[in-house]
C-alpha cells in the first residue's frame, strides 16, 4: 500500500488514466494483446509485428507490419486491432499504419514465444 494510504493502482484497469485525460502505453499494449494472427493464433504483439507505439493526450497511433507483404489475414488483423484501440474509454483519434521497413523476421518474436515455437 502506497504511503499516502491510498489504495494501490491497478495497471490493468481501465480507467487508469482517465482522471488525467490521457490513455497510457499500457493500457494500449494490453488492447492490443487481445489481437491474435488468425493463422498462428498468437498475438500481433507477440509475434513482434508492432514496431512502435506514441500516444499523445487521447490519441493512439502505431507503426505495424505483418508476418509477409502478401498475408491474407492483413486486413483483418489491422481493423481488430484498431477496434480494440477505439473501444478503450476516452481514447480519441486511432492512426494505424503499416510498414514494411525494417521488414518483419520470426527473430521479432518475444523470446519465451519463440522458444516455445522452437524458433
């Protein structure tokens, strides 16, 4: 318990940060777990296909790619995800942007997932 005698913060609550206004990384990395590649049935962050996060205020934007250029699950993928975004209370504008450059390797994949792969 925080010395304050506050109760503790729970990260994973939605509403932390809601009373500054703003939405934290957290909040949208957790968001952003809850979309899986239909294919691996792993998460986008996971898998490693999202390369950078800014959140600024309310508003969300992420720098992506896909496991290839020709993957079928792409556009799907990218909508789940940018619905996950706008569903988190108070967020404002969600910018999605795919990228291809430095191009997406299965040495992307967080370490505990690429071993149980057995990459």
């Amino acid at each position: 318990m925080p010395a304050t005698g506050e109760e503790p913060v729970d990260p994973s609550s939605p509403v932390v940060g809601a009373a500054s206004g703003a939405i934290s990384q957290d909040q949208v990395k957790l968001a952003l777990r809850k979309v899986k590649d239909p294919e691996l049935n792993l998460n986008i962050l996971d898998l490693g296909l999202i390369y950078e996060i800014r959140v600024e205020g309310n508003d969300v934007n992420i720098d992506m790619s896909l496991t290839s250029p020709g993957c079928p699950s792409g556009p799907e993928i990218m909508k789940d995800a940018e619905d996950q975004l706008k569903a988190l209370p108070g967020v404002g504008t969600v910018q999605m942007n795919l990228v291809w450059s430095p191009p997406w390797t299965p040495d992307k994949i967080e370490p505990r997932v690429r071993a149980y792969l057995g990459f």
